[in-house]
C-alpha cells in the first residue's frame, strides 16, 4: 500500500480538526447565548468585533411526516409548499427513468467527493 504523498494523512487530519472547531463554536455560541441572556443585552461586544444575539422562533416537524402532508393535501396548500427533490430527480436522470424532454433540460458533468474510512 503506497503512500500518497500524505495527501490522505493530511486531508484526515483537517476533517478531524474541522469536527474539533465545529465543536468548540457550538459550545462558544451557547456561552454567548447565555452570557447575553444573563446581561439582558442582544449585543455583545469583543476586541475587534460586536456580536448581535437575536431569537427567533424554530419549527420543529414531526420525524414521521405523513399526518402533515395528508392534512396539507386535504387543505389544497400542499402544491404551495412541497419543494423539489433534487437528489431523488438526480438519480433518476442518471438513471435515465424521466422523460427525455425534461433530461433534455439539464447537462451532467463529473463531481468527485471524498471519504474517509479507517484502514
């Protein structure tokens, strides 16, 4: 097994580092939130930059979606808010399982994605 020129070793190590910053930000904005929350403030202000704080409400749709589609149908407003499937429609294009006049309308090019996987 070659080494490729630690181009593998060094791409792992980044992923590994991203997911530790990832972390490290989620648990800084939870301390921000609540320090702002403690000041009763919105704006919080550091050396070189200010920090805005502002609360919004959060939908949350239940994991099983099938009572709010159905209800959504029935309500004539499901057309208004459905979007897209674009990976669903991806592979079905690749496949060649839609209409040609709709394929037609699209191009297809080569896109690469990398994993990562123990060894």
């Amino acid at each position: 097994m070659a080494n490729d020129n630690g181009l593998i070793d060094e791409f792992e190590k980044l992923q590994a580092l991203k997911k530790e910053i990832e972390l490290k930000e989620e648990e800084l904005k939870s301390k921000i939130i609540e320090l702002a929350q403690q000041k009763n403030t919105d704006l919080l202000f550091g050396t070189h930059k200010k920090c805005s704080v502002k609360g919004y409400t959060k939908v949350i749709y239940p994991e099983d979606k099938t009572a709010i589609i159905s209800l959504m149908k029935q309500k004539g407003i499901y057309e208004r808010f459905s979007m897209l499937n674009y990976m669903g429609l991806n592979s079905a294009i690749i496949k060649n399982e839609i209409d040609k006049e709709i394929t037609d309308l699209t191009k297809q090019e080569k896109a690469f994605r990398l994993s990562l996987k123990d060894i």
